[in-house]
C-alpha cells in the first residue's frame, strides 16, 4: 500500500476510536464497541500479524469487561445509596428507552429520574430517593473513569499492534 493510503487508514481508524473513547461521556453510548469495531476494521484492511492477534485477543477481552461495566457501577452505587433492585432495573430501562426515544440526552435523564421517583414512591421519603441518586450518580463517575481508562489502554494497545507490527 502507499504511504498516503496507510496514513489515511491509520487516521480514519484513529478517528473513529476518539470518537469511541469521547462519546463514553454518555453512559448509554457504546464506546468501547466503537473502539473495539475500528480496531478490528484495521485488522480487516491491513491484515493481522501474529503480534497483532494476540493484541487484539486483549483488546477484545478489555471490550467485553468493558461494554457492562458502566451498568455494574451505577448499579452498584445506586444499591449502596439504598435502592431497591427494582429501582435498578427500572433506571437500567428507562436509560435504555430514554436513549432510543430522546437521543443522545434521554437516557441520561430518564435513568436517574427512574431511580429518584421509584424509591420517593417505595419510601415515600425524599431524602432517601436522593441518596439512592446519589449512590447512582458515584457509580456513574466510577463507571465514566473505568470505561475511559479501559479505552485509553484499547488505543494504546491498537497503537502497539500498528508500530510494531
């Protein structure tokens, strides 16, 4: 291949997997998958040396850590602020539909407004629903910096896989 089509590769793949890595800001948004799909793209196009499979085994393994995390963490905060699974469960569809009908914001406000109405409804107490949000909203952080960092290290590797073959 010419240089400028092995640059316009690199760069097209380098794209799309920022645009992964930055779109993990919205919870619902599948950005390791977009990461983990551009990867795998190059590999289609470029061809995957032995280096570059045993990577991209790593990577793809980091990709299916990744894709549920965010639902563990969130699920996890939201349990340690006191919510019921229900709760969960119901914030964990009500992101999803949100998502779907009201993109890219829907799920980002459907989800908790899920969990704070369903426990005010449970406990009929305010301050407990807001401290079951907030236990969502920790999860959401620690989900948003696990899910970034996973993405970063799936570049990294990508970036591995390309300079050394």
């Amino acid at each position: 291949m010419s240089d400028w089509l092995n640059i316009s590769i690199f760069g097209l793949t380098q794209l799309i997997i920022l645009v992964g890595l930055f779109g993990l800001i919205v919870p619902i948004f599948p950005g390791v998958v977009i990461i983990w799909l551009a990867e795998l793209g190059y590999g289609i196009v470029k061809g995957f040396s032995r280096r570059g499979i045993v990577l991209f085994v790593v990577i793809t393994l980091l990709m299916l850590v990744g894709v549920p995390i965010d639902n563990v963490l969130m699920g996890m905060g939201a349990r340690k602020g006191g919510a019921s699974w229900l709760s969960i469960g119901a914030s964990l569809v009500a992101g999803v539909a949100g998502t779907i009908l009201w993109p890219p914001i829907g799920g980002i406000i459907a989800a908790p407004a899920a969990v704070l109405l369903l426990e005010y409804l449970r406990r009929g107490n305010w301050e407990e629903a807001w401290k079951a949000l907030k236990g969502l909203a920790t999860g959401w952080g620690a989900s948003f910096v696990v899910r970034f960092a996973i993405g970063v290290v799936m570049m990294v590797l990508w970036w591995l896989w390309v300079w050394q073959g």
